[in-house]
C-alpha cells in the first residue's frame, strides 16, 4: 500500500525554523516530482516547492524562496522541508504529494487529488 505521512508539525514563534518530514511506504520518490503544498484557513492549496528525483531540480515559489529548503535523504523515501525565518502567514496545514510525471509543477493546485499520492497533513502555526 502506498503511504505519505507527514510530520514535525508544531507551534513556533516568527522568525524561527522547523524542518517537516515525509515518509513515504510502498514506493520510492524515484521517477516522481515531489511536492509540498499548503493549505491555510479558509485558502485554497497553494504550491510551495517540487523536487524531480532524477534530475534534483528544486522549485519554489515566490513566497518560500530563500526561506524554505526541499530535499530527500538518499534512499529516495523521505521529503523533508526546511522551513527558516517562519512568518505567522506561514500557518497551514502542509501536505506532501507525490506526482509520476517528470518535473511536473502545479502551481494553481486546486484539489489534491492532482496529485498520484498525497498525505494526511502536518499543522504548522507561528505565532507569538
């Protein structure tokens, strides 16, 4: 069965960081463009960021660039996000996705049902 589950969620102050993970089971990120979106209350998804594995091409949105780093570890099974000087309009609940088309970026996300695979979310709030 495949299985994204995100994690390391949590309460931060502005300015701080946070690093979220994704693991996935029943797949490898090979030959997938792996994603994180977000989804703050009452917004639609927005695209933050989009990894090719083969290729290690990173994509990011305006609003994350130079702030929020995407990687994977080298088995190809773990997404991270490394979320530095957090803004309190970074607060949402963040998903990873995982899509088997190469260097696909879905930049006007509606639904994450675009996505092949996708997990149930990991709340990030900054707040003082």
């Amino acid at each position: 069965e495949v299985q994204l589950v995100e994690s390391g969620g949590a309460l931060v102050q502005p300015g701080g960081s946070l690093r979220l993970s994704c693991s996935a089971s029943g797949f490898t990120f090979d030959g997938y463009t792996m994603s994180w979106v977000r989804q703050a209350p009452g917004k639609g998804l927005e695209w933050m960021s989009s990894i090719y594995s083969f290729s290690d091409n990173l994509y990011y949105s305006d609003s994350v660039k130079g702030r929020f780093t995407i990687s994977t570890d080298n088995a190809k099974t773990t997404l991270y996000l490394q979320m530095n000087s957090l803004k309190p309009e970074d607060t949402a609940v963040y998903y990873c996705a995982a899509d088997r088309e190469p260097t696909v970026i879905r930049v006007g996300v509606r639904t994450l049902s675009e996505y092949d695979y996708w997990g149930q979310g990991t709340q990030v709030t900054v707040s003082s």
